[in-house]
C-alpha cells in the first residue's frame, strides 16, 4: 500500500506529446500481445493516419508512461442530432504498475473536463464490461453474429454493378450512403468529420492484394450509390475460407440486398458468410430456411451520459404534453447529480433543476441505457441490477424512454 500511495504522490496525468507515442504503443505490444519490432527504422516512424499524440491522456512516472487510453474526438447522431462523444480506446497499463488507480485517476479527470467542453456522450467496446461500469458505462449497443453458408445466400439477386474501391480512390459515394444510414441511428459516427478526409483515408488504407481486405460499391441498375461492403478473407480453424464482414452500409432495402447479391459470385471462394450485425436487422430474412442461420446476441459496445441536462433536452420525446421529474447520481461528474424537471410538447423540451419529489430515480448505468433507447423503461424494470426506482408517472415515463435502432459504426 505504501509503494502505491507513493506512486500516485509523483505520478503525472497528462495528454502525450508526439515523442511519447512509441511509449504508448509499446505498451499495446505488451497488455494487448502485439508485436512490433522497434529497432526497424519503419516502426518507429508514426503514420499521419493514426490518432494525434493530444488524443491520449497518459499517467508518467516522471517521463516513464506508466498508462494511457486513447480519448477520441467524434460527432454522433442521437435521436436526429448530431452531439459531440469521445471514444475511449487502447487503454493500457504496464504489468508493474497494476493495481495502482491509474485508469481510474485518468477517467476522474478525462470525464469532468469533457463535461466542460459540451461532450454529451463517451463510449467504449470494453474488454470487462463490469470493469467500466465502475466509471458509469453501460452496454447501450447489442448485435447480432451471424454465421450463413455462401452457398445458402446465392439466391439474392439483384440488377446492379460492384465496383472495386482501392486506396487513393474516390470516397464521396462511400460517404453519401453511409450519412444517410446514420441519419436515424444512435450512436453512428460521421466520418465527414475529422478534417482533410482522414476517416475515410483511414477507412480506404488497406491494400487488398497484400491483406486479403476487400472494399466495393454497389450501384443500382440506374447507376446510382446504395451501398458498399467491406469483408476480410479469415481462415477458420478448419482451413475454410470465411467472408467476414468488416463493414456493411446502405441507405435502403434495396441497397442492403444488393451489397450481400456479391455473395453469390462468391461461393466457390469462401465457405461462410459472417458478419456481426446491428440487432435491429432480422438475419432470418436473408434465406427461406432459418435453420440455416447460426446467430449469436452479443451485448457489446457500451456508453455513458456525459452531460445529463442536454443529453435530456435532445432525446426523443412524445409530441403530447407532458412532464416528469427524474434524479440522478453520477459518482464521477458532480454537475450531473441533481432532480431535472423535464416538460415537452409541440414548443420542445425544457429542462430545468428542481427540488419537488421525483417520478423516477436513476443511477448512471440505467440512465445511459434509457436515454440513447437501448432498452425501453419497461425492460429496465424487469432488470435484477439495481439503480432504476420508479415512483410515480410511470405510464408518461414508458411513453418517453423507448426503444430506437442502435449501431456503433466504429470500433475504439
């Protein structure tokens, strides 16, 4: 105990300066089993692709990086809108300095500062999901892994044209389709905004012929975008050869159909067709015999609400009038903790503090999952976790916590 108290007297937390990054990145080769020779003068130099050094906060042990997480800067959709979310990823501490509170001293200072600059939402795909929920992050995304053989997908048939997107290529028709699939999904990403393009370069960068990572546009019968797929050649412990679906995005049916039509050219190449899809498509859909159709529900992604009083002001709500007042506790962000008046109808919604009693009262792990519409309020209360207490108002509270179609377009 008295080694760990001395750690964290002389500890540093900061944001890393770009010599810092190998430091970083060494210690991914180390709690994440990568490998990385850094006595080649090629790995040593940082791709100006990769995440800038002040997207990562770090704890120093004078100038030895001790921990680190990556906190990216993106723009989500919620319920229409489009709010600022930081994406926690390639969290990692070296072996000798576990067990001495340093994630937990880096969120205690990362999660107030976001508050600060109108941060609404911070999401993460977790390694432990109870490990983050210490930090207020609940699973808020669920999808489906599914598994079809190629052969069984060969009927889906469409009139239409691939064409085969390389790095350096064009991605304006990429970027159209995947904004309009966006446009009413929570949690979906815009790639439009980092500056000079670089998501998409980023998106575009693997050579095919050297990865066995392969990117096409699907266009319909009149030459217009509606999708595109982007799968990987995976050898399974068998030796077969796998699609696996990387990424999927279209902006209708038609365009759904006709991005998975590329199977049926496909089938002599790979044995199965998986992908892990957004729960709110049905895969029994795609083939006559479900039984055909090996699915697996995974929770997965989870998230957390930064700022609670506009995370409430830009949710969803019913056109009718009405009102209800909810408390919440938030253990790491002291301006959340308080009662919210909420009133909506046809003018909008308003959100005001209040010390009247409350309809509901909600830890932060309930609420996150209920504002961005992973569960409706009448799953949550068959929920065996505690942190959901509903006092009155029920039946306005099921009428404004419902459910909406979820998908976390990027992996961090």
């Amino acid at each position: 105990m008295k080694e760990q108290t001395e750690d964290k007297r002389k500890s540093e937390i900061r944001k890393l300066e770009t010599e810092d990054l190998h430091q970083f990145y060494k210690i991914h080769t180390i709690v994440y089993n990568q490998r990385r020779d850094y006595s080649k003068e090629e790995n040593q130099k940082i791709d100006p692709l990769d995440h800038p050094a002040n997207w990562v906060w770090g704890v120093f042990d004078g100038k030895k990086l001790l921990a680190g997480m990556f906190e990216l800067d993106y723009l989500m959709r919620f319920d229409g809108h489009s709010v600022k979310m930081s994406g926690i990823g390639g969290v990692g501490t070296l072996p000798e300095a576990r067990k001495g509170g340093f994630v937990r001293r880096i969120f205690e200072k990362l999660l107030p500062e976001a508050y600060e600059k109108d941060v609404i939402f911070s999401n993460l795909t977790p390694f432990s999901h109870d490990f983050y929920r210490k930090f207020g992050y609940e699973i808020a995304c669920a999808r489906n892994k599914i598994t079809i053989s190629t052969g069984d997908l060969s009927e889906i048939k469409t009139k239409g044209e691939f064409v085969h997107i390389l790095p350096g290529d064009d991605t304006s028709a990429l970027a159209e389709i995947h904004s309009a699939y966006i446009a009413n999904i929570n949690h979906g990403i815009h790639r439009d905004y980092w500056s000079d393009n670089r998501a998409w370069k980023r998106f575009t960068r693997e050579d095919p012929y050297t990865t066995g990572t392969f990117l096409y546009l699907w266009k319909d019968e009149t030459g217009k975008p509606r999708s595109y797929i982007k799968y990987q050649d995976v050898t399974g412990d068998d030796g077969d050869h796998n699609m696996s679906v990387i990424e999927l995005i279209y902006i209708d049916m038609k365009g759904l159909y006709g991005a998975l039509s590329i199977t049926g050219g496909l089938s002599a190449q790979f044995e199965n067709f998986k992908w892990l899809m957004p729960a709110f498509i049905d895969p029994f859909d795609f083939i006559g015999d479900a039984w055909s159709v090996e699915t697996q529900f995974l929770g997965r992604d989870m998230t957390r609400v930064v700022n609670v009083k506009k995370a409430l002001e830009l949710m969803r709500h019913p056109k009718t009038e009405g009102e209800y007042i909810i408390e919440v506790e938030d253990e790491q962000i002291a301006a959340n903790t308080g009662k919210y008046h909420v009133q909506f109808g046809k003018q909008g919604v308003k959100v005001t503090p209040t010390k009247k009693d409350e309809d509901i009262c909600c830890d932060m792990l309930t609420l996150s999952q209920l504002i961005t519409g992973y569960r409706s309020l009448e799953n949550a209360m068959y929920s065996r976790q505690e942190g959901l207490e509903v006092y009155d108002n029920e039946e306005t509270l099921k009428s404004v916590f419902t459910l909406r179609p979820q998908h976390v377009t990027e992996y961090f």
